[in-house]
C-alpha cells in the first residue's frame, strides 16, 4: 500500500475516532433513541419512516400522503424528504431498526464528510496532516454538530466536497468518468437537501467569474465543466424539478411557514463569527457574553468559526496572497450571504437590508435557501482549507534552519498542539436524545378503515412532531400534522375558524374517530368540556381517549372549547440525558 492510500486509512479512522468522542454519551442508546432533543429530529425520523413504507407498499405513493391532514392528505413534493438518506435507509432498514438506521446515517456524516474535505484539501496542500485539519474544520465545526442534533438533512454534508472534488476535476480534464461523478454527487447533495443546490450552483458561479476576471478572458474550462456536470446534474433532477415547480405554482397563494421568516431570522450573526459556540462544554453559552439575546435559535446561531482557523486563514492571505485568493473569496462569499439582507450584530440589526442576500432571495432556484445561517456550510469547506495552508505556512515554511520547528519532531509536537488547540474550540457534546416510543392511549385504538385520530394539544410545531414520531409505531392516520411549506392545514384550520359547539361535526366531517388527550401539555384541563361531546373510553395518569360519535350529542351550556386551557406546555418529548 503506497503511502497515500495509508494517510487516506489513518484520516478515516481520525474522524470515526473523533465521531465517537463527539457522540460518545448517546452511543448506548443507538438503537431505540434519536440523537439530539425532542425536536425537529421527530419530524426528520417520520420522513424515513414514510419513505420506506412508501416505497415498500405499491399502495402508497412517496410524495403524497394521506397518514396527515386526513381525509385529503397532503402532498409531499415540497417536503423535506432527504431522498437520499430515504434511499439508505431501505437496505439499512431491512436488518437493523430504523431508530439506528437514522442514528447511522447522521453519524456519517462527519467522518464521510471529513474524509471528502480531506480528499479535496490535498488539491490545495502540500501534506496530508494539514489537509486533515481541513476535513476536521469541515466536518466537525459547531454548525454541523448542531443541526446533527436537529436535521438529518441539513447535517447530510458529505456529498458537497465530492461535489466540489469532482467539478475541479472536470475542469482539467472533461473525461466521462469526472463528468459523471460530478453530477452524481451534486444530485446526492441536492436530494439530500435542497439547500444545498444553491449553494454548489453559487460556488460554480463564483469559481467562473473569479477565474475569468483573474485571467481577463472567459473561463472556458469552468464554462465547460458547469455545463457538462451541471446539466447533467439537472437532467438527473428534471423530474423532481419539474413536478415542484408544478405543485409551488398551482399553490403559491396559500402556502404557509412556520414561525418568523427565515431570511430575516436565521441569519449569521457577525459577532458569533468569534463568540465560542453554544454547544462547546467549556465556552458555555455565548448569549451570556451579551445583554441581549442574539437573532435565531441556538442551532443556527452556532457559526462560530475559531480563533485558530481564522489565524492561520489570515495568515495564509497574507504570506501567500497569490495562492490563497482563490480560497479567500470562496470563504468570503459564503460568510456574507449567511449574514443574510441586512447585517445582524449582537442579536440587533445593524444597518439598511442592503447585503447580497436581499438579491440571491429573489431569483429562482438561488432562493431555495431560504435560511442564510446555512450558506455556512460551504464557509466551512474553504475555511478549512485555507486555515489548513496557513498551518503549512506558519509550521513548515517560516520556521529558519536550527529552529525546534525546523526538525520532523519539533513539527509533530507543533502540529500536535494546533491539533489539541482546533480540538478544544469545535468540540461538541451530545449529551441528550430522544427515545422512540408511543404511549400506551395508542393501543387502545381501533385500527378502521378511512377513519383517523386528533392529538391535543395541537398549534405547536413540537406538538406536530412529537405526534408524527408515534405515528410510526402506531400507524394511524392523523387529522393534522406538519410539513414543509404547508399549503393545507385541514382539520386545524377548520376548527380555528369555529366556535366551540361546532367542533364535533367539524371532526365527523373530517373522518376524525379518536381524540387522544395529552394531559401532561396542559395546564388546564379540557376535558370538562370534552366530556360533554364526546365519549370517554380510556384514560391513565397521562392521556385520555375520546370517540367521536356519529351522532351529536347535545348538552346545553357546555363549558369551553377543545382547546380550552392555558397556552400548553411545550413538549418535553420524553429527552433521555445519559
């Protein structure tokens, strides 16, 4: 084994070793336990669970399903999918449960994307140990490790270093075999998620204009490439492509989000750039460093970049400006479009909307985005790099002959303890996860044809996703739900239209048989007024099971409504802490 391929088995077994250490806590739990809080990672899992029943059944069509807003159902062509982690899944599904099937296929991400940002580093580098820094940058930053605990497809980053690998490569040299591979791994990132395509379709675009304007002629090679890979790439995608350009026109009027606009409110904040990251076990939260809470959630505020890696990035602009602008402006690129429209400082917003943002989010296809904070992800990848060619300069270049750095060992202990340093800024812990499991109101249920249950409380993205969750072990038909961009609330909406007394022929409109009570969200009680219009079958300390009747129960001056209450408890979702 020559030693290239040697170095390319040792960066391996360095990122699966720092992937351990990682997620070393939750590593137990694998198998019955999602990685990460009771969160967006519930709705994730119902995505590979509907993906292999989908696929599997003849019956039941992918991008469309009637398991939510029953009756009707709804469509899935706009949903978060992540077709390729549903693809995946299926033979990993076959022989293990699906709970480790998506604890799997989130842990590998990072040493799979370490190892492409390490592949693509050795392009740019001398030695294979800075470019293993780059891969660690890329795969291991607080970003990735905080929408790993979130998102299976935010966090599926590992095909966009091939992608860019692969398009460098057809640019030298247009062979079938560069061609190919490079379009493969822009459809596996695009159909991963979809934020991603705009950002290799930018990173394209960059790479053009920058060398054409470098060499003041067009860049023919780069022109060469982008059509051969990219439209192949799109002509791999033209299916899906054109059935959601299809499903967002004939529903643009009534689609819905959830929460604030994302363009406006997960956004970079500049000062995190520099402020340790929230997930760190030894910076703690960095809100404590400012009176004011910062834009975003904790997720999409962790773009803290590292002190080291902005050292040696520096340094390599300035010792060889020559060799690393090409890096440098892919870096920058990145960094100003996660700032989003208007530049954001300690949580305020500083100045007019004015930043590219405001213009990328109004040309279709770019716009796919829609959350600037993730346009970091590809930040990462040239970070990682130049970060990785300012550690060759600083340690292998300037060191003069008769200095302890001058000799192999004074290098290895140097790289060591840039090593240990990098190390203690990005690491992250995942301490939390949630267990996959329904409760028990669920098998009192009949299981009949064309009819369907109603969780409440209801109104609460995490109360959606808790309730898909139990949807994959119990299979019942849910009367409302959760996707993306939503352009169909059914039974939810209907009933936030009506007036208390209305409720049950709304519910017996929409086919909705059960009504399952989760006492525990609440503060106060509805089932005073429940008992009064529908009829009690089951309850236990936690839940309580209603049947819709088929007839209306008339009782005078019933008290409330179904949601009657104080504003619920937000789901805990039963989080293990090992």
């Amino acid at each position: 084994m020559d030693s290239s391929r040697r170095n390319l088995l040792f960066a391996l077994a360095g990122y699966l070793g720092l992937t351990a250490l990682w997620f070393l806590p939750v590593l137990p739990y694998l198998g019955h336990a999602l990685i990460g809080p009771a969160e967006d990672n519930m709705l994730l899992y119902w995505n590979l669970w509907w993906g292999n029943e989908a696929l599997r059944d003849p019956a039941l069509s992918l991008f469309h399903t009637r398991h939510l807003f029953h009756p009707g159902g709804h469509s899935l062509w706009l949903h978060s999918l992540s077709l390729s982690n549903v693809a995946l899944s299926l033979p990993l599904h076959a022989v293990l449960p699906l709970p480790l099937v998506y604890n799997l296929l989130m842990l590998s991400s990072f040493p799979v994307g370490g190892l492409g940002a390490y592949l693509l580093a050795r392009r740019f580098l001398r030695r294979d140990g800075a470019a293993f820094l780059a891969g660690f940058v890329f795969a291991f930053n607080p970003f990735h490790f905080a929408h790993s605990l979130h998102h299976l497809d935010v966090s599926s980053i590992q095909y966009l270093p091939f992608a860019v690998l692969f398009y460098l490569r057809c640019r030298e040299a247009p062979r079938l075999r560069n061609v190919l591979l490079a379009a493969l791994f822009v459809v596996a990132a695009t159909l991963s998620s979809f934020y991603f395509l705009p950002q290799l379709m930018l990173f394209v675009l960059a790479d053009v204009v920058f060398r054409s304007v470098a060499a003041r002629r067009v860049d023919r090679a780069g022109l060469r490439a982008a059509i051969l890979a990219g439209g192949l790439a799109v002509l791999l995608l033209s299916p899906l492509l054109v059935m959601m350009a299809r499903e967002f026109l004939a529903n643009a009027d009534r689609m819905g989000t959830v929460g604030p606009d994302p363009s406006r409110w997960f956004v970079a904040d500049l000062a995190l750039f520099v402020l340790p990251n929230t997930y760190s076990p030894f910076w703690g939260s960095p809100e404590t460093m400012s009176p004011r809470p910062f834009t975003g959630n904790s997720w999409e505020i962790a773009v803290f970049l590292g002190w080291l890696n902005l050292a040696a990035a520096g340094l390599a602009l300035w010792k060889r400006p020559r060799e690393s602008a090409w890096l440098g402006g892919m870096l920058i690129l990145f960094l100003v479009l996660s700032l989003g429209a208007e530049l954001h400082v300690l949580g305020e917003a500083v100045g007019p909307p004015i930043l590219p943002w405001r213009l990328l989010d109004q040309i279709p296809v770019l716009n796919l985005g829609r959350v600037p904070s993730r346009m970091l992800v590809m930040g990462h990848l040239f970070l990682g790099i130049l970060a990785a060619r300012g550690l060759e300069v600083a340690l292998l270049d300037l060191p003069r002959p008769g200095s302890w750095l001058a000799g192999g060992r004074g290098r290895a202990w140097a790289v060591a303890a840039v090593g240990a340093v990098s190390l203690v800024e990005f690491l992250g812990v995942a301490d939390v996860c949630t267990p996959v499991h329904a409760p028990r109101v669920y098998d009192q249920i009949p299981r009949e044809e064309g009819t369907a249950l109603l969780n409440l409380p209801m109104d609460s993205y995490k109360f959606d996703a808790l309730y898909m969750m139990h949807q994959t072990l119990h299979g019942i038909p849910l009367g409302d739900g959760r996707v993306s961009r939503v352009t169909d609330h059914g039974v939810r909406g209907a009933m936030a239209q009506a007036r208390p007394e209305e409720a049950p022929e709304i519910l017996r409109r929409y086919q909705i048989r059960w009504l399952v009570v989760h006492r525990v969200f609440y503060q106060v009680s509805p089932e005073p007024f429940l008992d009064t219009q529908f009829t009690r079958v089951w309850s236990d300390d936690t839940h309580v099971l209603y049947r819709v009747d088929d007839a209306a129960r008339v009782t005078p001056g019933a008290p409330g409504g179904p949601a009657a209450s104080a504003a619920p408890r937000a789901p805990a979702g039963d989080p293990a802490q090992p």
